[in-house]
C-alpha cells in the first residue's frame, strides 16, 4: 500500500485530497497543525521547521498562506514565511521523494492576453502578496524536481474563500462586477484532488488545472448565487472606476494595522479580463477533468 503525506490536510484543497487518497486506498499522513480528516496526523508549523516525512512514498503539498493583503503587512510576512521557506523546508525533508506541490494561476502575469494560457506564460508582475510567494515557491519546487499544479478559482463543497467572499459582497440585492463579462477558467476541488494523485507519475514541470470548460463570468456568479438561495442582480462596474477604487481600498488598508481591504488591483484584474487556461498538458498525461460548476450547484440543491 502506498503511502501519501498531504501538507494542509486540514484545509480546505488538503482535506479533498486526503479523502480522496483514501477512498482510493492509500495510507494518508496527514501533516499540518490540525488533524486531517483521515488517516494519521504528522504535526507541523510550515514556519518553522521541515515536517517528518517517515513512511512516506510521495508528498502532496497543499498547505499555503492564504488571502490578500496589503504590502508590508504581517500577513506578507506570514505569506513569506509558509509559501516560499515552508516549502524550503518540505523539499528539504522530501529528500528524493516526489512532490506534487499545489501553486495557483495567480503566479501568470497580469493584464490582457490570457486567452489559452499555456505553463509557458510569464511567470512575473503578481499583483499580490499571494501570487508572489506561491511564484518564489513553485520556483523551488520546480528547481528541486517536483510536479506543479497551477489550478485557478477553486471552489466546492467547504470552500472557505472564494464562494464566502462573493456572498459577502452582496449588497442590497446587487453584485457590482470591474467591467463587461468575460470568459473564465475556474477548478472544481474534485477536479484538483484527481489531478494531485494522478500527477504523482507525472514528469516534473508545471500544469495547469481547470474545469472541462471555461466559463460565461455572470452566469457563474449566477448560478453559484441560485445554489446559496440568493438573489442578486449582477450590475457592472466602468473598469477605470473599479480600478481607481481598489487602489484607494488599498491606500486606507495601509492606514489600518491588519486590515485587509476589501477591493483589490488583484481581485479586479482576476474579474474584469478573460483568463482562460489551456489543460492540455496535463490531459497529455491521461488526466480530464470531470466535475463542473453545474455539479456543485445540483449537489447544494440535493
């Protein structure tokens, strides 16, 4: 039977995967601060020191700091000190194994011209403090040989980012969205755990990961907005002024010790332009994508 370390298993990408693995007849190490929900927990603060890896065959690396927060704050800082030295510190202790190891397509240069994007895109020019340091931390894992997963937007059951914040942002039964409507790739956490334990025999390098089929923006907003029960008119935003008011969401952050605002550059530019990724590299492993947004919403209905 092998055996599979999951870093962040407690979270929301590790907790999939490890149930997963397991469903799939692995032995799970679960390694992070909390326990998993199955198999063994292996304790590890990812700033700190490198993990105990014993008994492991293959390492998943899920664990990261996430959000998006202002430059120079402690959860830079925090970001810093799990994204780039905590994976550091994981290839130190995989010594030789192989390490799928979870990016994001944040770490792609911003701005027009992601239609199709390839792993070969630019790799530079991240808006924030997230897409820098999973960018420095994929870099040592490529380096050191591993598999890189670059999935874009992903939700599901248990997402405690994506899905959460859209809902937040409804305010008197409206949405406000940067711009027209674009296209957009997005990656089911079904679709991601697959591709984790299928890349393990993958060749080391960068894949994108995504859902079968991009999609319309607003009526993916719609549609997880009918699987919440909630109603909202979608109304659009003049680009200039979306972006003239998350530079200024941004200035007032600055002013407010740990403070997170609540527009962003980043947040506008992953709305407002179409970004569209190409999976088939990944398919030229063998891997397809199977769950779409239409599953999650007929799942929160049932």
């Amino acid at each position: 039977m092998i055996t599979i370390a999951v870093t962040g298993a407690s979270g929301f990408c590790g907790s999939h995967v490890a149930s997963l693995a397991a469903a799939r007849g692995a032995d799970v190490l679960c390694v992070g601060r909390r326990p998993g929900p199955v198999g063994r927990h292996v304790p590890w603060d990812a700033e700190t020191a490198p993990p105990d890896l014993a008994g492991a065959d293959v390492v998943v690396h899920c664990a990261a700091a996430v959000g998006d927060p202002v430059p120079g704050s402690p959860a830079e800082a925090t970001m810093r000190a799990v994204n780039v030295d905590g994976t550091a510190r994981l290839m130190e202790a995989a010594a030789g194994r192989p390490v799928v190891w979870v990016s994001s397509a944040s770490v792609y240069e911003p701005g027009p011209g992601r239609d199709r994007i390839t792993e070969d895109h630019p790799v530079r020019g991240q808006l924030n403090a997230y897409g820098r340091t999973k960018a420095a931390g994929e870099a040592l894992a490529l380096a050191a040989g591993a598999v890189v997963l670059r999935p874009r937007a992903v939700y599901g059951p248990g997402d405690p980012h994506l899905v959460p914040r859209l809902l937040a942002r409804v305010r008197a039964g409206r949405v406000l969205l940067p711009g027209p409507d674009v296209v957009l790739s997005l990656t089911a956490v079904e679709n991601l755990a697959d591709a984790c334990l299928g890349a393990v025999g993958w060749g080391p390098g960068a894949y994108n990961i995504a859902d079968p089929v991009p999609y319309r923006r607003d009526e993916a907003i719609r549609t997880v907005l009918r699987a919440h029960d909630v109603r909202a008119r979608i109304h659009h935003l003049p680009l200039p002024l979306a972006r003239g008011a998350a530079t200024a969401a941004e200035a007032v952050a600055r002013l407010l010790p740990g403070a997170e605002p609540p527009l962003t550059r980043y947040a506008v530019d992953q709305l407002a332009h179409r970004v569209v990724l190409d999976v088939s590299k990944a398919e030229g492993r063998g891997w397809r994508a199977v769950r779409s947004l239409t599953d999650y919403a007929t799942a929160r209905r049932t």
